[in-house]
C-alpha cells in the first residue's frame, strides 16, 4: 500500500514536471488557470510562490566599448495570501567604480487580478519606482508592484547593463518560496574563462554546450586632400571576427522552498546557486590577464589601498591623546585595555559595515563617528604606535554569503588582533560598546577573517570561542496544598551570555527585563526584581526576584504531581523536521545548569521521583546530566545541559535531534507526592 502511495505521488510530480517544462511563459500572458489557482500544488503552505523565472547573462561587444555583461531577467510570482505580498517587492543592486556604472534598463511590471471572469491588469508606472544611494560604490533600485490582492499575479522584466565583465553575479536556483520553473542561460566569450561552483543540496540540471559569436571592426581610411588626388575622401571598411560561446544552460522545475531552520546562522550560504569566478582573459594574439587570486593576493591589494593600509599608517591625530593616555603606563596588556576603552568611548559606530575607511580616520575621529574599518584601523594604529603588536583583521560578517573562492567582496568588516608579549592574543572590536577582549559580537564571531601583517601576507582565523559559556541558575520554593508555588529565583550569566543581556538588556528599564521572565517563563507574579553586574564588564550578570506560580502544580485528590524544574523545564523540541541538510550553528557552545530545591508540603511524602541519568552527543559535542534526592523534606535536582560544539554539522542533526527529545523528556519527569 505504502509503495503504491509513493509510486503515484512520483508519477503525479513527473507529470507536473513535464507540463510545466512544456508550458511558455510569454510576457504579459498570464492565464486565468494561473489567477484562478487557490494554493501551490505540491505545497499548500506556500504563501506564494515563483511561477516562472527567466534568466540570461551574456557578453556584448561595441567597437567603443569593448565587452558589456548583460542580464536579463523576467519574473512571475503568484501571491495565494496577503503574507504573501512581501514578495511583490524586488531590489536591484547597481554597482559603480568612478566613472564605470551599471545601469538597469526596460524596467516593466504588471499586476494581474481576475475581475468578473476577465484578467485585469495594474501598470508599474515610474513614480513606484525608488532609487537609493547606499554606499559610494552601492545603489538600489527599489519598486513594489502596484494593485495587490489575494490570488493576483505578479509580472516583470528588466535588463542590467554593465561594464563590469568580470563579475557575473551568484545565480540564486532557489528561495524561500517554490519555484514552479526557472530557466537560466549563461553565454561568455572563449576570451573568459570561468569557474563554476555550485552551493545548497538539491540537483541542478546544468548543460554546456558551444555556440558562436561575432564583433564587427570597423575601420575609416583617408584618401586625396591634394592636387594630383583631388579632394579629401573618408572611405569605411567593416570586418567580421568569430569566436566562440560557452553557453550554460540550467532549466530546473517543481523547486521547493528553502525552509530556515533554527540555529542556521546566514540561510543565504545554504540556498541552491550558481556562483562563476573568473580565471583569466586571453584575447587572441594578446598575452593571458590572470584574474584568479589567492588570499595573499587579495589581502595584499586590500593592504595597499590609500583607504586602509595608507589610513593605519596616520597616528598625527591621535598623538596628544594617546600621550595623555598612557602617561606613566609600561606594562602592555593595560596599554591595550587603556586604549580599547578610550576608542569605545570616544568613538560611536554608524553602523556601516566596511572593509575601507570612507571620509577616513581623522575626520571620524574628530566627529567621533564612523564605520567598522574607521574606527577598528584606528584602533589598530593606536595600539601599534604603543609599543604592542597589533594588526588588523579583515572579515566577512555574519551577513555576509561566505566567499567560496579568494576575492576582495567576501570581505565587510574590520577587527583588531593584538599579541601580547607573553604570547597572549586579543581579539577587538571598539564598535561595540560591551564588547570585550575576545569577547565579540555575533556579527564577528560567526564570521570568518584574515589577519594581514604589514607586509601583506595574511593567515585564516576564526573567532569562537573555546569553552562554552553558561547560566546558572538557582531556584528555593515551597509548594502548598493547593498546588502553588513561591520562592526566589536567581541566574547568573557569565561570559557570551552576560555579554547577550548587556547588549540587548543593559537599556531596558527593570519592568521590561521582568516582562522577559513573564513571556518566556509564564510567570504572572514576580516581585523584588534586582539585577547586578551590568555596568562591570568582565564579570558576570545575575538577575534575582521572588515569584508565584499557580500553574507547574496538578493536585488530582491526595496526591499532586509536577518536575522538579518547574517552569525552567524544556516543553518542545526546537529541531522538529525529520531531516537537515546544513549545519546547526550555535555561534558558541553554552551550558545551562539548574540547582533546584522544592520543600515539600507537611502531610505530604515522596511517592515517586526522577531517576537521576545522563547522556551525550557523539564526539563529546554534547552532555545532559540529570541528578535528583530527597532528603529533610526537600526534593533536590542538578541539571546541567552543555553543548561543546559551536557548530554541529549535519550529519549529526539526528543524533541532535534524539538529545533533545531525551532533555526534554527527563526534564518533564514528574515528582509524586502522597498524603501521608
């Protein structure tokens, strides 16, 4: 019965599969089986979903000019739900390098609506059309398509013309919605020579083939202008020179969506593409031009920009501060904890990520504001004109796609490393305002870098942390024969968690760091709320208040039940689909460890309690430790649940998987109690 189920819903997704490769898709030809379609056929949760999707890269030639990289690209996307209409929104990223700049071209859209049984359509008209500066090299395009409602479908085109031949942009096969059909052709020159790599876990039907090119040279010639000649004559010759097309064809159908599970740092890195590096250019009868790097080529040229290396070798600014600062100080490892403080002060972050210096380290530190790399190579310089070894660390963000071969774009922040002479080794960030001595931000932690040394060269570091960072927590109550518990709570955050509650927590007023215990715990009576620590950096965090709880107790008659870690247990598994194709990123390892001590109501004795256990990930990734006693008329619990691994690769998602399920299932044990 089983493989008949499966053998039908086989046959069902290969004929789906072959309509919708035989059907077209013509601009500004939308059917009213497309309008009238109530949900996605093969996944009806889908809010809305790409029907077609048309791609084509190539290479253009004028005489003028020389090569342009054109893309073009035409788009239809069904809306099912009002959720649905954030994806009826589209940017274009245009970049620009001086005088050379992209520009987008034959930009149209429509908005298709069934009205009265007949297909009405909604113009994209120009004043819905934004342009954006975003940075000196970054501009946006921004539209929404007009006239949205439920079931309507989208349309647009538009063509990208660029100067940049060099880079042919990462070529997305999947989103976070499905796909129905997409088609993409890339044509380059057999003057280009490209790499392809390919990113996420579904198959791509790629095939290559060759096909044929033509530029046209033309010439102008001058003839006469003297008396044995006659007049001055202008005569035009044109010639022909063939060469080769690469061209790559993808045509892939029925894509499912991308689900985002939890803990997957940046889901983009996961997504089905194509990415093409370029390897080098070769002209006929012209010498090769080389353009795949290494990472000591890149960080060499990152170097010797006049906006990074030429602004860490400024100190000028600085002098008489730095002077003032470190007057009477010798011993190196102040020197750096002087200076770190002194930029985090001074300095606020604009929250600009950026490999180079815009208006440059003097100017942002006279206004007292800049970017990542201002405010990071001015801290690097500092340090340096100390005494202390320091250089900087060039790094691709959190949100930044990793770089899958060496190029100056896989790079959008800077950082400070320093050795100390007794081979100790910081990592700073001076952007971040709690930020600590390798204690980094989950933008740079989650990153990886280059260190780059005066000379140039460069080596791979990354920034987790070694040991986990933990909670403790502590809980003393007493339970009434009514099934209500009081006591006092306390937690205390060290490390990476103390560092999350003063980045997210350390402005809130004490009634919103209460509300948290409220959401996250169910708490409803929660008083004496004291927290410490906050402003002490380095050290720990605890936060304090006695409670009520009416709801962790069920009294059936003569006995009353409940786990001994009360609210603190874990009810559900956060890791809920049956399979995970890409790694669990925790950003650091962490341990959560509960003490708690419930005194049991007079009358009352300890029927049944948990068994004390214990288990653990494969690798020693993972450890969970349950210890419980009763004694004087208290039921005592030790939990201590760790993670090691920062990062758990896929193929352990199972065994994950079944350590939660085993966590949440002894968390939830219950406690019996009888009346005596």
């Amino acid at each position: 019965m089983k493989k008949n189920l499966q053998r039908t819903v086989m046959i069902l997704i290969m004929v789906l599969s072959v309509k919708t490769i035989a059907q077209e898709y013509k601009f500004r030809k939308v059917s009213k089986e497309e309008l009238k379609e109530k949900s996605y056929p093969l996944d009806s949760s889908a809010n809305a979903a790409v029907l077609y999707e048309n791609k084509k890269v190539y290479f253009q030639y004028d005489q003028l000019n020389g090569f342009k990289l054109i893309t073009e690209v035409h788009k239809r996307v069904k809306l099912y739900t009002k959720d649905g209409f954030d994806y009826a929104s589209d940017k274009i990223l245009l970049y620009k390098n001086n005088s050379d700049e992209e520009r987008i071209s034959g930009l149209k859209g429509f908005t298709y609506s069934l009205i009265d049984d007949k297909v009405s359509e909604v113009k994209l008209k120009k004043e819905g059309i934004f342009t954006n500066e975003l940075s000196d090299d970054l501009d946006e395009v921004k539209f929404t398509m007009p006239g949205l409602q439920e079931g309507a479908v989208i349309e647009y085109k538009y063509k990208i013309i660029s100067p940049f031949v060099t880079n042919i942009d990462r070529v997305f096969l999947q989103y976070d919605i499905p796909i129905k059909q997409i088609e993409v052709k890339i044509s380059a020159p057999e003057y280009f020579n490209f790499r392809k790599f390919t990113t996420g876990y579904l198959p791509i039907n790629l095939s290559e083939s060759v096909g044929s090119g033509k530029m046209t040279i033309t010439s102008k010639t001058r003839t006469g202008g003297n008396v044995a000649s006659g007049p001055t004559r202008t005569n035009f010759s044109s010639s022909n020179i063939d060469y080769k097309v690469n061209v790559s064809n993808i045509i892939n159908s029925n894509v499912p969506a991308f689900i985002e599970e939890p803990y997957s740092k940046n889901p983009v890195n996961y997504l089905s593409s194509v990415i093409y590096e370029l390897q080098f250019i070769k002209y006929p009868d012209n010498s090769m031009k080389n353009y795949a790097n290494s990472w000591e080529d890149v960080t060499r040229r990152i170097y010797e920009s006049s906006s990074f290396g030429g602004e860490l070798k400024k100190s000028n600014y600085y002098k008489k501060d730095l002077t003032k600062l470190l007057d009477g100080i010798s011993d190196p490892s102040k020197k750096v904890t002087l200076i770190y403080n002194f930029v985090k002060n001074k300095m606020n972050w604009n929250q600009q990520y950026s490999l180079y210096t815009n208006k440059g380290v003097k100017k942002a530190y006279d206004e007292g504001t800049g970017n990542s790399a201002e405010i990071n190579l001015m801290l690097t310089s500092m340090i340096s004109s100390a005494g202390v070894d320091a250089n900087p660390v060039v790094l691709s963000s959190s949100e930044r796609m990793i770089a899958l071969f060496p190029t100056i774009s896989g790079f959008n922040y800077v950082i400070t490393r320093v050795k100390l002479p007794d081979g100790g080794i910081f990592y700073l960030d001076a952007t971040d305002k709690y930020g600590l001595p390798n204690i980094l931000p989950d933008r740079v932690v989650k990153g990886m870098g280059r260190v780059i040394a005066k000379n140039g060269t460069s080596q791979r570091v990354t920034f987790r942390p070694s040991k986990p960072s933990t909670n403790r927590y502590s809980m003393q109550c007493e339970i009434t024969n009514e099934g209500i518990v009081s006591g006092k709570f306390n937690v205390n955050h060290l490390d990476y968690l103390a560092y999350n509650f003063r980045s997210t927590s350390a402005l809130r007023d004490d009634e919103s760091k209460i509300k948290r215990f409220e959401k996250i715990y169910g708490i409803t009576e929660l008083e004496d709320y004291n927290v410490k620590g906050i402003k002490e950096y380095g050290k720990g965090v605890s936060e304090r208040f006695n409670f009520i709880v009416e709801d962790q107790i069920e009294v059936i008659e003569d006995e009353i039940f409940f786990s001994p870690l009360l609210f603190l247990r874990d009810k559900e598994n956060i890791f809920k689909s049956d399979e995970r194709q890409y790694p669990i990123d925790f950003g650091y390892g962490f341990s959560n460890m509960y003490m708690v001590n419930i005194k049991i109501p007079e009358g009352y004795g300890v029927l049944e309690y948990p068994e004390s256990g214990a288990f653990k990930l494969p690798e020693d990734m993972g450890v969970f430790t349950y210890r419980s006693n009763v004694t004087n008329g208290m039921v005592q619990v030790v939990v201590n649940e760790t993670i090691n691994a920062p990062i758990i690769p896929a193929k352990y998602y199972q065994a994950l998987k079944e350590f939660y399920n085993q966590v949440i299932k002894k968390e939830n044990e219950q406690v019996v109690l009888k009346k005596i």
